[in-house]
C-alpha cells in the first residue's frame, strides 16, 4: 500500500541517516619541485584515516596524467585526485557513496590571485576509488602558485567519510596443545617467603618451552619431585609468582612499581613467555623518565629490547641525567662495569663535542 511504501522509504532514510560518517577530514601535501617529475608520473601524500575504517590520500600527478593537456602558457599541467584505500577486511567488496570533497591551491604571490578550488562529489567504490582533476592550472598560471624552488601545496578536505569499526580480532587459543586426557598434576613453587604456589601442570607445558622441556623429562629434578624451589632467591616473591601464573591463565599483565615490573620480566624471560615480556617491556617504556632510567637501563643491558633503546636515546640526547645519579654511577662501576664504562665513554664524548 501507499502507506506502507511510504513508511519503508521513511526507514530507508533514517537507516542511511544512522550510518556512521567521519567529521570532516583535512589534507595538505605539499610536492617538491614539480618540474622534476615526468609526465604519468605520479606521488601520493601519506595514507590518512582511523585505524580498520576508510583511509584517504591525495594522489599527485605532478607533470599531469597522460591524457592531460596542458593549458596556454603554462609549463605543464598537475593533475590531482582524491583516493580512497579500504579497510583490509573490506577489501574485495565496498563503497563509499556521495563522499564530497574539495581540493584547492593556495597562491604564493604578495599581491594573489585567487585560491584554485575544485569541489565534488562522488561514490567511491573497488572499480573507482579516485576521482579527480586532471588539470588543476586549465584556468590559471601555474607560476602564480609554485615556490622558487618548485614546491606546490595541495590542500583538500573530505565530507561524508563512512566509518566501519574494525572487526573484532579472533582471540587466539590460550592453550592449543592441552591434552584434556593427561590426569591433571600440581606443580608446586615454593617460595623464601615460605608458602607454597600449585598450579596445573598441563596448562604450564601448553603455554611455555622452558616447563615444556622441565616436566617431560626424568632428567629434571623438578619433574621427578614435582616442586619448583625459589626458597633460595628471595626476588621471587608470592606477587610476582601469581603475576606470572595470572598471565598464563589469561594472558594478561597487571602493571606495578618499576621494580615489580623488572622482577617480572626477568622470571618471564626464563620461563620463556615472550609475549608476557613484551607486555612489560611496553609498560616500562612508558614508564622511563629521567628518574629511573639509569634504574631501568642497569637491569635491561644487554637484552636488545626497546627499553634499552629508549634509555640510550634519552641519555644521548641528554647527558645530564648522568649527573643526577652520580650515587647510582658508583654502585654500577662496582656491580656492571661494562656498562658504567659506557655511560662513562658516552658522557665523555658529549662534553667533547660541546
């Protein structure tokens, strides 16, 4: 019935009404010495957008495309067009329906003619995922709008963008190779502080190489007692054990103090947890400041990670910290003396150079 056409219309538009679409998305690129390039030859601006949605670029024919002209008195046409790239997962089917958009050039003489702007608007889909000019100067001077040196700038600004949330990451199997069949076994850790952890045997050797080799052979004493000794090292308190453990079960790291941090990433990266050692390490790059870097960077030598890295392009940038922890210098000249002849070497040819 009429009305019901009306009503289905009416959903329709409310429908397209609710579709996500970005604010309005700004562009600027500027091109160096457009007279280099040949004509087909093309630049693109860096990929702009949120992450899992529509990306966009400005797609740059600085000498024009191969079917542009070139207009009376100018050197050579420019040729500029919108490109949008789709998300990965949307790849082999999408549109981006009635996206407008405007490009223009702003002049760089004292006394300027007016701003070149072009708007538009258009569907972009996989077959036609540009769409542009391809002679942005057929009304203008291109001199009027270059720099000495050959630079243009291209600015843009895009409406209507649609939004699409990035699909939802498939969680990996925390434990792939458990065997529900094995009868299940506590390993116990005992501690210094005296109590005791137990834990599921079966879900240790699924998660980890290092309890994958300990608890399949007779040649490890903690596979024939079934226990863990850590009574002689006093680091390895109740809460970094259970930190350890919590990870396992759910592959989660709670952050703590930089010292509990440091504890933990040493126990991971013997029970060989890579990924719980990445976490930490991304926590405590986070962390580093120039209060604690010289307490980091001490129990981090040597291990190539990112916040080894990061401590040294800190210090490099600023040798003064050295100087606030003159205290710490002694102790790692008696301690890590490899790495206080670095710290030592490294301040020395900062001065050098100032």
């Amino acid at each position: 019935t009429p009305l019901e056409q009306d009503l289905a219309t009416a959903m329709a538009m409310s429908l397209d009404l609710m579709k996500p679409t970005l604010p309005a998305q700004h562009m600027a690129f500027t091109v160096p010495n457009i007279f280099s390039f040949s004509k087909g030859q093309s630049v693109s601006s860096p990929l702009q957008g949120p992450t899992g949605s529509f990306k966009y670029c400005l797609l740059i024919f600085p000498a024009g495309t191969e079917i542009a002209s070139t207009a009376e008195g100018n050197a050579q046409p420019v040729s500029a067009f919108l490109k949008i790239s789709p998300p990965e997962h949307l790849r082999d089917n999408w549109t981006c329906p009635d996206v407008r958009y405007s490009l223009w050039i702003k002049s760089l003489k004292r006394i300027k003619p007016p701003d070149i702007e072009y708007k538009d608007k258009n569907t972009f889909c996989k077959e036609h995922d540009d769409r542009g000019w391809h002679d942005m100067f057929k009304r203008d001077c291109l001199r009027d709008y270059v720099s000495p040196d050959g630079a243009l700038q291209i600015m843009g600004i895009i409406h209507n963008l649609p939004y699409v949330h990035p699909p939802p990451e498939t969680p990996k199997p925390l434990f792939p190779g458990l065997d529900f069949s094995t009868e299940a076994r506590m390993l116990s850790f005992r501690l210094a502080e005296g109590s005791s952890l137990f834990f599921d045997q079966r879900l240790l050797m699924a998660r980890s190489e290092y309890f994958q080799k300990m608890l399949t052979s007779d040649e490890w004493q903690e596979s024939r007692n079934g226990e863990v000794d850590f009574t002689g090292d006093p680091h390895v308190t109740k809460q970094i054990m259970q930190a350890i453990l919590h990870f396992i079960l759910s592959d989660s790291f709670q952050v703590g103090s930089v010292e509990f941090n440091l504890e933990v990433r040493k126990l991971a990266d013997r029970f060989c947890l890579k990924s719980l050692v990445e976490k930490v390490d991304a926590a405590m790059k986070d962390m580093l400041n120039e209060d604690n870097l010289l307490q980091i960077l001490a129990e981090m030598h040597d291990t190539d990670s990112v916040v080894e890295k990061s401590c040294w392009t800190m210090l490099e940038s600023d040798c003064n910290i050295l100087a606030k922890h003159e205290d710490l210098l002694d102790t790692l000249i008696a301690e890590k003396p490899t790495l206080a002849r670095k710290l030592i070497l490294l301040g020395t040819k900062r001065r050098r150079r100032s």
